[in-house]
C-alpha cells in the first residue's frame, strides 16, 4: 500500500477536543489537564522525539469550550505552532524554580476561584510526567480548585481509532509484517542472537518505518525462556527456537507483533506449542466482535491454551490496544469487561509454557470492523517454520 499522509487535518484534532468536552460538560469538568506525550499528541498534533529528554515538562490544558491552550518550554513553540493549536504560553526551560508552574497557576486561578473542577489523568497506565513538587506548589496555589480523574474520558476516546488512525495502524503492520519475511534471510544457524536483532533492526528501516524502538526476544535449545531480556552473544544453534518481537513505529503509530522460527529442525513439543498458540489465535480473532468483551476474548484463547498449559503461561493477560503506544487500554485478562466496539485496534497475544520451564508467545494485530476483526499483520504460518 502507498504511505498515508503524514499527520491529519485539522479536523481531527477538532472533533477529538469536541468529543472530550462533550464528555466533560457531562461530568461537570471545567477542563482536563494534559502531560504526557501521547495524550498531548492526541490533542494537539505536537509530535518530537523531544519527550525523551526528562529535563522538561510539557501542559496541554483541554478547556470546556474552544482549542486547547499549550504551556511548553519555549524550544518547542515553533513546533506547536504548526499544529492547530494557536493559544501558546511558554518558559524559557529548565528552570526548577519555576517549570511552567506559573503560567499555569495563571491559567487555572480564575477556575479555582469559582471552585471549578478539573481532570488529570489519574488511572491504571497513567503517569503524572512533572516533579511531585511541582504538582504540590501548583495546588497549593490553586485554593478552591477541585481534581478529579479523567482517565475515563481520555481512554474512551483513544480505545477507537479514526479511520486516518487506523490507516497509519495498517501501514506500519504491513510494514512489520514485510521485514518479518525476510528473517529467513539474516538469521542463520550460528549468527548471534544480538546481530540478529541488529540486522532486524536494519531491514525494518530499509522497509520504511521511521524507527524500530521495541525489539525483544529469545532463542535457545527447544524453545525460549523468556521474552524480555536483552539479546546476547550466543550464537543460533541447530534446534533452538527463535522469537522476534517488534514495536516499529511509523508517524507515531505502533504495531506490535512476534514471529517463531525454528533453526534447522524443531522437536514435537515446539511444534505442538505452536499449533495450539496458533489455533488459541484463530479462536481470539473469531470472538473479536463488536459487542464482545475483552474477558471474552481472554476465554476464548484461554480455552485452546489450556489443551498443554492449564496456567497460560501466568502472563497476565493475552493482548491489549493499540495505536501511540506500544500497549495501550483495553486488556485482554479475565477480569477486563470491557466492551469491544467498532475501529478498536488490538493484539491477539496468547502464550503459554511448555518443557522445562520453556515459553512460546504468538501475536497478531487486528482492527475490529461491524463484521468482526480484519488482520492487520499477515498471518503468522501455521506450522512452525525452520530456517
């Protein structure tokens, strides 16, 4: 497929603001506080690489009415005002003493003195992003201004995706799914684990993603035993199993997926992990429906998991969403319920432990339509396949 634009057009960021102030006037919300990078992107369109610096804060403040309103260090002003933001207060930053706490103070006082309410983002997956004392001095120069959480509304919206959302989703997981093609041709059997996740990181920017910042894997003799580690030195030998797990990124959007291949043959008890995590899949994506829950996903991959594992591995949950970030909200766990609608973006991610302390994971990304889940990645083979 040809690349989507880059960005969006105004009137998305328009109809996201509109969305959450319907939201807030339900709530009695006078106005949601923003910090963190995906939601400030959300919101605004401001997108750098800059938030990887912890040196300084950035404010996005969502008002009951109107655009919403930037409190930044004044290095990024010039970018801010290239998206539709046009109300932009800035600092000359770092400055401890003083880190936009009264630009925002300054904001904010005409709320706290009619006692008004405002959201901060207080939820599971959520993080303040400014010193502690800093958020202590501001409200403590806010008297009479109230907080409350506005994890719900934030969560509700960027669970599903726009259509231009969606079509940058399917981009960079045709993407993904094109540089996992090609493992077969730079990991061979006696090749270190840690060059092959150099040359993966390599053939993912030849293919055309903006960066490959999440890699993960293992590969050992019948199978991995974990999924997080750094890679090391080792190098691939005849009957290891090798996963690769990829997080690339194209214009801020993420997909999210592993492969397994087998180096020069694979015992039965990987073949038959594999056949049952592929099989626990199939099942995922049939019960990904509008109406579904995410509980009811869980089950229904739980269910084929349990044919060799009757703890699934103990990960915790088999999927989640997908968009900015890597794993965004809903989860699929046996205590999730929430309800699957329409233009959510998802993983499929069921896994399971087998042998002597041996795991194998399998991940597909999907997007759920009114007929039910459209892959986005190309379908894992179903038998295990041997380089």
């Amino acid at each position: 497929m040809n690349a989507p634009r880059r960005g969006f057009d105004q009137q998305e960021f328009a109809t996201r603001t509109a969305a959450a102030q319907t939201k807030m006037a339900e709530t009695g919300m006078a106005g949601i506080l923003l910090t963190t990078e995906p939601d400030v992107r959300y919101f605004s369109g401001f997108h750098t690489l800059f938030w990887q610096s912890p040196t300084r804060p950035w404010f996005l403040f969502i008002p009951a009415t109107g655009k919403p309103i930037a409190i930044i260090p004044e290095i990024g002003a010039d970018l801010m005002r290239r998206t539709w933001v046009t109300d932009i207060r800035t600092w000359g930053a770092p400055a401890p003493k003083d880190d936009g706490i009264g630009l925002l103070t300054d904001l904010l006082a005409p709320l706290a003195s009619r006692g008004e309410t405002v959201g901060l983002m207080k939820g599971h997956e959520t993080h303040l992003r400014m010193p502690l004392g800093d958020y202590e001095r501001l409200l403590a120069g806010l008297n009479g201004l109230k907080i409350t959480d506005a994890t719900e509304i934030v969560r509700g919206l960027r669970m599903v995706k726009s259509e231009a959302e969606i079509e940058k989703l399917t981009y960079i997981c045709a993407i993904g799914s094109r540089t996992f093609e090609q493992v077969p041709e730079i990991a061979r059997e006696g090749q270190p684990l840690e060059d092959v996740f150099r040359s993966f990181r390599r053939e993912g920017l030849a293919q055309g993603a903006d960066d490959v910042p999440y890699l993960v894997g293992g590969a050992d003799t019948g199978g991995y035993h974990d999924v997080i580690s750094p890679p090391s030195r080792r190098p691939l030998a005849r009957g290891d199993v090798l996963m690769l797990d990829t997080g690339s990124n194209w214009d801020g959007y993420f997909c999210d997926f592993d492969r397994n291949w087998a180096i020069g043959r694979a015992d039965d008890a990987s073949r038959r992990a594999y056949d049952v995590l592929w099989r626990a899949t199939e099942a995922g994506i049939a019960a990904a429906r509008p109406g579904a829950t995410c509980r009811e996903l869980f089950q229904a991959m739980q269910k084929v998991i349990t044919e060799l594992d009757d703890q699934g591995g103990d990960v915790g949950r088999l999927g989640h969403g997908l968009g900015m970030q890597l794993t965004e909200w809903p989860s699929h766990t046996s205590w999730d319920t929430t309800e699957i609608t329409e233009n959510m973006v998802l993983t499929l991610e069921p896994s399971l432990g087998y042998g002597d302390g041996r795991v194998m994971v399998h991940e597909e990304n999907i997007v759920i339509r009114a007929s039910g889940a459209e892959l986005l990645t190309k379908r894992a083979a179903p038998e295990l396949p041997i380089i």
